[in-house]
C-alpha cells in the first residue's frame, strides 16, 4: 500500500534539477539590535509589578486557579503549583527590598512538556522519554535568571509529533482543538492563565496551536534559541517558539532566550510584503477573508502589498515531512521498540514509517532541497525588496477533536494536511515566522502568517501590530487574556 511517506519522497524525486541548484545567498547589510527588546518591555506591553501592580505572589496564586479552572492544559500543577508561590514570594521578597530585578521579575511563565525544568517531571506528551530533570534547560535557565515564576509544564502532543494536543481544551470552544504540539502552551494564554509561553515549532507546532487559540506565535530563526535540555524531534527543523497574547510579547520572550535580532524598521509606511500565491481556492472562505482583510489593513498604514509566485514552495510539505520522517526515526525508534508500551499507535506508526526510508539518498535531496528554498525565498524577499511574506497559518480556522478531516473550499481536506500545509515553508527554510491572530469567523479566531528574513523578528512583530487591532477582532477576548497581567490604575 503506497503511503503518505512514499508520496513525499516521489514528489521530492520528481522535483526539476533547478530545485536544488543552491545559488549564493545575497548578501544583505542589516543592522542588529543594540539591546534586547526586553530592556524596554514596559513600553510595548502591559506588564505588571511597577508601584501599584498585583505582588507575585497575587499573581502566581491566579495562575493557580486559573490553571486548575482548565484541566488538561498544565500537566504538573499538582507538583509545581507550590513550588512556583515560593519563588514568586522570593521575588516579592527581593523587590521589596530593593535589590536588583530581571525582566520578568515575579511573572508566572509556563513551558512545554519537552522542555527540562530541575526537578520537575518532563513527560513528552506522553511515556517514552519521560524522566524528573536533573538541571534546567537552557530556556528554563534563561527565564528564571531573567526572574521567571516557572509554574510548570503545558500539554503537548506525544513526542511533539502531531499538530493536535489530546486531552487539552480550547479555550475557544468546548470539542474544538488547540492544536499542537504546543497545544496546552497556546491553551494556557488563551485561557489568561500566563501571559507567555514557551513552545517549541519543528513543523509549525507552535504557529498552528496560535492560530487556532486566537494568540500569536513566533518560531523565531533556527538556531537563534538553545535546543539544550529539550527533548528532540528533527533537529535540523526544531526550533524553540513562543507564543503570547501580542506579537510583540513574542518577540519579547524570544529575545530573552536569544541574542537581539535585526532592528526593526523606524515605521511602516514604505515598507513591502508580498502574498504568496497558490492559497486561493485550498483554504476556507474565513481564512481567504483573512488574507483578504490583512492586506487592506496594512495598506491602510502605507504597506504596499505585491502578489508574487514561488512555485517551488508547493515543495516544503514533503521535504519538512521526510526530514521530520528520518531525524525522528533515528531520534526515537529504538528506545520505542524496546518498550512498546511506552508510545502510542500513532507516533510509532511514525516512527516505523521513517524507518522504511531507508536509502541515505533520500535524506540528502531533502536536505539540498530545503538549502535551496531558502536561497530562493531569501533572493525573493531581497529582489522584490520585501519585509515580509504573507500566507495562511491553516487552512481551516475551525477544527474539532479527533476530526480526520475538515471541510475546506468545498471539499474534504486530511486535517494533517490542512494544519501543516502552510507552515512547513519556514520550517524547512529556518527562517522566522509569526502566527498573527487576524480576525473571527463563526466565533472560532483565524490567524496569518508572516514569514520574514534571517534574524528580523522585530520586523514581523510591527507588521502585526495594525493586524492584531483589525476589524474582526474580539477585543473582549484579547482583553480576556491580558486582564490579569495590566498595570492596576
């Protein structure tokens, strides 16, 4: 029987010569960051504990009962809920007595499942790999030196290898999904149980749960965030994301695990971005209206908006699942078969099927054929003068638990394609994309994805500011979610 796997690696083997003729990147002079974004973090969200703001304590002991008014979003509260009142009490401790503070001194932060926090069980999403963390993971590391109340760990997919979260709700809607893998990671700021949250995106895992829970995403530039002490899936594609009420609290976060990226623009009037072509007619009308509006509200700030075709791109699907196929496989195949027991139907049917790729050549033309696209996007944005590419996240804004397929343009769509369709561009090129919460349809929120140049986070981050304050938006709802974070009058 010819597999979903064996679909990929034909189309790979059909592509023209041309696919993988890897020209010189261009070469583009940018400015980098002088400071961290973070060292400003007042002025560009609302962020809490200046004179007259909720105590860290007040704070984390909301998180608490917001967390525990949404089981299946957290997955150790039971054993991390006192542990994080302790060091919020510490950090009130410390501001009362004036000594110095990090950026987020006093505010409850939550990780994925995959990523080690000392002493706290990291679970995977599941059994295989499951093990209490001796150290902390880079990230964790960097966001309690940075004065983080780490209050535990979000649902996640088994092994990050989906893009649903079982078992996690939606805040949006009893029987919809959040998405995955960083499901409960999206689910806890959508819920206002934190303000931020750290993913991580290997396929668009951190970019489709935004979407589909009306928050945004970052999976920032590959390589820019340490992947220490998290669990791997396909390391060429992992990327640690971020995810958050507003985009610029995105970037905020990332630049907290990372160094600054490019500086961004001073406004955006002038500036470019072009709509990739080949959407039409494979998304639903609520995300084709999406598009549609974002266009119109960055015209309406002075954004000149171009159409433009990138053929090769149908490409990335197959090339990040092959990747994703064979580095997973080699990842986790053996210690699977050892302990069946240990891994659901699902992943290791994934892993067996990575298996069967077992010609080295395979691996190498999807590895030349993602240097190549990224060539090709990066002369594209260079060429046409372009801050940024505009696509859907998913091709369906509304999709329900267990769901095997979604209806999309008239017709039944595999839901693994309809969530992955348009993600897998960034992930197999490694360059930046942010998921922008764009609008609501049937009361269900719909994301669009901005896809930048290495290292220009910060430029995605001021494209989504007129997108996250467009007609459509449930202000309300936004407002749901930061609530607990604003500054007290």
């Amino acid at each position: 029987m010819t597999t979903a796997a064996d679909h990929a690696v034909e189309a790979l083997r059909r592509a023209p010569a041309s696919a993988t003729a890897c020209a010189s990147a261009p070469t583009i002079a940018r400015s980098r960051a002088k400071t961290p974004l973070g060292a400003s973090w007042g002025d560009c969200a609302d962020w809490p504990l200046a004179d007259g703001a909720p105590t860290s304590v007040e704070l984390t002991r909301q998180a608490v009962d917001r967390a525990r008014r949404w089981p299946g979003v957290l997955t150790d509260l039971d054993q991390s809920g006192d542990r994080a009142l302790e060091v919020a009490a510490e950090a009130d401790r410390r501001r009362g007595a004036g000594a110095p503070l990090g950026v987020l001194a006093g505010l409850p932060v939550l990780v994925k499942d995959n990523v080690d926090v000392a002493g706290l069980v990291s679970g995977q999403g599941g059994t295989l790999g499951r093990h209490r963390a001796s150290d902390d993971s880079a990230a964790a590391s960097r966001l309690a030196g940075q004065g983080a109340v780490l209050l535990g760990h979000t649902a996640m997919h088994e092994l990050a290898w989906g893009l649903t979260t079982p078992g996690c709700p939606n805040p949006w809607g009893v029987g919809l999904t959040p998405g995955g893998s960083s499901g409960g990671a999206a689910a806890s700021v959508a819920a206002g149980i934190v303000a931020v949250s750290i993913g991580t995106d290997t396929g668009g895992s951190v970019r489709v749960p935004a979407a589909l829970c009306g928050v945004a995403g970052l999976r920032p530039t590959h390589g820019t965030a340490p992947l220490r002490g998290i669990a791997p899936l396909a390391p060429s594609l992992d990327t640690v994301g971020v995810l958050g009420a507003t985009a610029a609290d995105c970037v905020l976060g990332h630049e907290l695990l990372a160094r600054p990226g490019t500086a961004a623009p001073g406004e955006l009037n002038g500036l470019r971005i072009g709509v990739l072509a080949g959407w039409q007619g494979r998304v639903s009308p609520a995300v084709a209206t999406a598009i549609d509006n974002t266009c119109t509200v960055l015209r309406e700030h002075g954004v000149q908006v171009v159409e433009l075709d990138l053929p090769q791109a149908r490409l990335a699907p197959s090339i990040a699942y092959v990747l994703m196929l064979i580095e997973s496989t080699h990842q986790w195949l053996a210690e699977a078969d050892r302990d069946r027991s240990a891994v659901g139907a699902e992943v290791l049917a994934q892993l067996r099927e990575g298996g069967r790729i077992d010609d080295p050549s395979v691996y190498q033309l999807a590895s030349a054929l993602a240097r190549a696209l990224r060539v090709q996007v990066e002369h594209t944005l260079h060429e046409h003068r372009l801050t940024a590419l505009l696509s859907p996240v998913t091709a369906a804004a509304r999709v329900c638990v267990d769901a095997t397929s979604v209806a999309v343009a008239g017709r039944e769509m595999n839901t693994v394609d309809a969530l992955s369709r348009y993600t897998a561009l960034a992930s197999v090129t490694g360059l930046p994309a942010l998921s922008v919460p764009a609008g609501l349809a049937a009361g269900c929120p719909v994301g669009v994805q901005l896809i930048g140049a290495a290292y220009d986070e910060r430029a995605l981050a001021l494209l989504a500011q007129p997108i996250e304050q467009g007609p459509g938006l449930a202000v309300a709802a936004r407002r749901r979610i930061l609530e607990p974070f604003l500054r007290t009058p």
